[in-house]
C-alpha cells in the first residue's frame, strides 16, 4: 500500500499489508516516519526501487 498518514500505515497494517510512505503529505504536521512504515520515500520515482517486479 501507498499511503502518507498514520491513518494509512494503521489501515496496512490491519490488513496485513506492506506500506510505503511518502515523505510528504496529510499526517498533521507529524513526521511518518514516528510510525514506522515499510518504507519513506520523497518521490513516486522511488517506488520501482523497491518493489520487486
């Protein structure tokens, strides 16, 4: 899952799901990385580095 809230890496981790974060975005102000996703990245260009195809 791609997400950039804490509301977004909850929802992952509920469904059992793996989560990147973008480092900016709708998370009031807080850091994501304080929640600890799967990964923190700062453009969508970042993504094909870390999924496996």
């Amino acid at each position: 899952m791609i997400g950039d809230s804490m509301s977004d890496v909850n929802a992952a981790r509920a469904a059992k799901f793996s989560i990147i974060c973008m480092s900016y975005g709708y998370n009031h102000g807080e850091d994501i990385r304080d929640y600890d996703p799967d990964a923190v990245i700062d453009t969508m260009t970042e993504i094909k580095d870390l999924i496996d195809w």
